[in-house]
C-alpha cells in the first residue's frame, strides 16, 4: 500500500510517499513560496538513503493545487517516478497541528472533520488554515483516496485535567477553551512505541520520560504507553528553552513590556516566539553553533548551553516525580538525537533516580534506537531517531484497515 503524507503550511507544502509494506519512504519533497512571484519545489527520490537523487524546479506556484499538482507529475513523471499511476496511492495523512479536544486519535475527513479544524482555527490561526487548504488540495486531486488527519495534540489527550487546566478563571476553559492542549504528539507516540518495541514489552505496561529536543522542544511524561503531561501548553511557546521560543516565563512579564517599552501584545507575541530562547541568549540557535562558542569559552554561549540543560533537567525531574518511576528515558529530534554532550550534562546528577549513562556509548552513532545507558543502569536511557511522517503514514494505515473492517 502507498501513503502520501502531505505536512501543509500557508505557502508550503511538504510531502512524503510512503511504501507501507515495506516501509521506506519512496521519494520526498517540498514546494515553498506558494501564492509567491516565484516559488520553489525540490523532489528527492530515495531521500535520505544512499542513491538519492535531487530535482529542483523554479516557477511560480499560484496555490498549493498547482504545487501538488507538480509534486504528482515528478511522483509519476514516466523517467523519475516511482509509481506509475496516481490512482495506485491509497490514502493521503495529513498533519495537523491543532486538534483541540475535538479530535482524540486520527481520524478520516469528512464535512464534518474539516468545520472541526476549521472551528480551532483561533486556537492555531498559524497551522490550522494551511493544513485545511492542503486537505482540499488533495481531495481534488486525488478524488478517490481518503484523506486522514493526524494530529499534533491528540496524544496528549489523555492528560488529566489536574495536568492540562491552568489557574485561570474556569470560564477561560469553558467559552474560550484555554488549556494544556501539548504538541510533538505524532514524535513522543513514535519513540515510545519504538522503546517498547526495543524493550520487548507491551507499551501499555511502559512509563516513559520522552525529550523531543529540536528547534522546537517538549517533555512528556507517559504512563502506561499515554501521556499524562507535557511541557508544552495551550501554543508551542510554553516548556522548555527552545530555539527561539521561550519557553515558561512569568506571565506578568507580557505587561510590564508593553507598559514600558510601548510594544503591542502582538510584537512583544512576536519577540518570545522568535527572538527568544537560544537565539535570544546567545544569538543563535543552532546548539552546532553553541558547542563552539562554548568551546571558545563564550560566557552568553556556556550560558544558553546551561539553561538549555537546566529547563530539560527541571522536566525530567518533575515528570519522575509524578511518574513515580520510569522504564526508559528517550532523547530524540535534532538535538536529542546529534548532541552527545548535551544528553551527558542533562543524565549527570540523575544517578541517585537509577539513569546511569554509559558515556561511551553514548558517543556513538548508528542505529535508529539505541541503549545508551550502562547495562546495569535500573533506568534505561535510549536515544531513538523520530519519524513524525510515518507515525503519520502507520497512522493513516490503521484508520483506513479500520475503515474497510480489517
Ligand atoms: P525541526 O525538525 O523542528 O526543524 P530538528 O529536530 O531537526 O528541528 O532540530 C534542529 C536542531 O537540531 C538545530 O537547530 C540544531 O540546533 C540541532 N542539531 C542538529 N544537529 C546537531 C548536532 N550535530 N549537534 C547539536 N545539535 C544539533
């Protein structure tokens, strides 16, 4: 069976062909600039594996049905494609971001599906339009495959309302349904799924502390294979430092800029989602970047470095306490998965909570779920490299099988 996964933004499409039965990913690409004088599509065959091959084409993209239209014709194209027939695609997955309390597993779209998505639409006025805009996409160009929508939250859905209600007044969560909602869902489902597969157990009997460290990071703590709780809260802003997101702060700041620096709400919303964390300490926010300005001895360098560390050993912390006891901690995203050094200083200290690290295996590179913990650490440490797409495209399979009674 073949699933294109399609991630749509307001003017960007990324997109993902899958071969179920095998589960390799048979060509990649993303179309940027769309509605723009002059966009861009890059189609990679065999992505990410040794053989790919790269296209690139410049023209300009009127809306996302001519970006998909041309992603299709590479996909299918009589030399390059990798199926023949568009018809031969089962289902499309879709990304989405804000799934609010409406959508609790993955689901297949229908009228109804898409004024749901449309209806969160306050909650992620960023994600959310783009991501309808691309479901229509692909159900006019691909009129007889389903579409699935698989969302960021949905994972997150089974935190308690002691873990996702904020001290707010209640009628903020009643009429205007501010709460926890957490994100990352598709990545933190993924690894623990993998972990377990790797401890050979059933993940409904698992507790995980699962760290998704990339430009944008959360923690989630999972007891018995579901989430309990997450960093992340109503918006990706909340939780840990990030690139350039900043992560908890004290709300009343907000105020005390706009009163003294005559900011707008909206332009001081802007600074802590884009100028903020890493990039804010240090100006930058490739941790790469950091590793080196540490290593020249840069005081705002060892600085962001530290309280990167600091914010992810705080969560790790908290979420043991509540957990009461883990069976793995997972490192995983750009930053999990690549920064040895980082995973070391975040593990030193945590000894006495039974997460001893081997350091040397912790250096090394190589399989896509690794043990890097001592053999007699009673907490296992793995490091698993996150696939979001096919966590999107497993996901889409299993609402199809369920669809056709299987
Ligand atoms: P996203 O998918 O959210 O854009 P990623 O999960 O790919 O982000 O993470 C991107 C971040 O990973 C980069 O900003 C960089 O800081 C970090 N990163 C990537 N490679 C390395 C590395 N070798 N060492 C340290 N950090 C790395």
């Amino acid at each position: 069976m073949k699933i294109l996964v399609i991630n749509a933004g307001s003017s960007s499409l990324k997109y993902r062909l899958f071969d179920m039965d095998r589960q390799t990913v048979l060509c990649a690409g993303i179309v940027e600039r769309i509605g723009e004088a002059m966009g861009q599509l890059v189609h990679k065959i065999r992505p990410d594996q040794s053989g790919e091959e790269r296209f690139r084409v410049d023209e300009t993209f009127p809306t996302h049905k001519e970006a998909l239209a041309e992603a299709v014709n590479f996909i299918t194209d009589e030399r390059i494609g990798v199926i023949r027939d568009a018809g031969e695609i089962a289902a499309i997955g879709h990304r989405v971001v804000q799934g609010g309390e409406l959508f609790k597993a993955p689901c297949l779209v229908t009228e109804q599906v898409k004024e749901g998505i449309h209806s969160l639409i306050p909650l992620a006025p960023l994600h959310n339009p783009g991501h309808l805009i691309g479901i229509e996409t692909a159900q006019s160009l691909f009129p007889h495959a389903p579409s699935i929508a698989v969302f960021d939250t949905e994972f997150h859905q089974t935190m308690p309302p002691k873990a996702f209600m904020y001290g707010l007044p209640h009628y903020m969560y009643e009429q205007l349904s501010v709460r926890r909602y957490g994100f990352h869902g598709t990545s933190h489902r993924y690894v623990v799924k993998r972990a377990a597969g790797f401890l050979q157990r059933p993940l409904e009997e698992l507790n995980f502390i699962s760290c998704h460290l990339g430009s944008g990071s959360s923690i989630a703590a999972v007891r018995n294979g579901k989430s309990v709780d997450t960093s992340m809260g109503m918006t990706p802003l909340a939780g840990l430092l990030m690139g350039t997101r900043c992560g908890d702060i004290d709300p009343a700041i907000i105020e005390y800029l706009m009163a003294n620096t005559g900011m707008t709400a909206k332009e001081v919303d802007k600074i802590l989602n884009k100028d903020s964390g890493l990039k804010g300490i240090c100006g930058t926010n490739d941790v790469r970047d950091i590793l080196e300005m540490r290593e020249r001895h840069n005081p705002m360098g060892i600085l962001a470095f530290d309280m990167l560390v600091y914010s992810v050993k705080k969560y790790i912390g908290a979420y043991y306490a509540i957990l009461g006891g883990v069976d793995g901690l997972i490192f995983t995203a750009g930053i999990g998965e690549n920064c040895p050094i980082l995973r070391a200083e975040v593990c030193r200290g945590f000894e006495h909570m039974g997460i001893l690290l081997d350091f040397e295996a912790n250096e090394r590179w190589g399989e896509d779920v690794r043990l890097i913990s001592r053999e007699d650490s009673p907490v296992p440490v793995f490091v698993v490299h996150t696939n979001e797409e096919l966590e999107i495209a497993l996901a889409t399979e299993q609402v199809l099988l369920a669809q056709s009674g299987r």
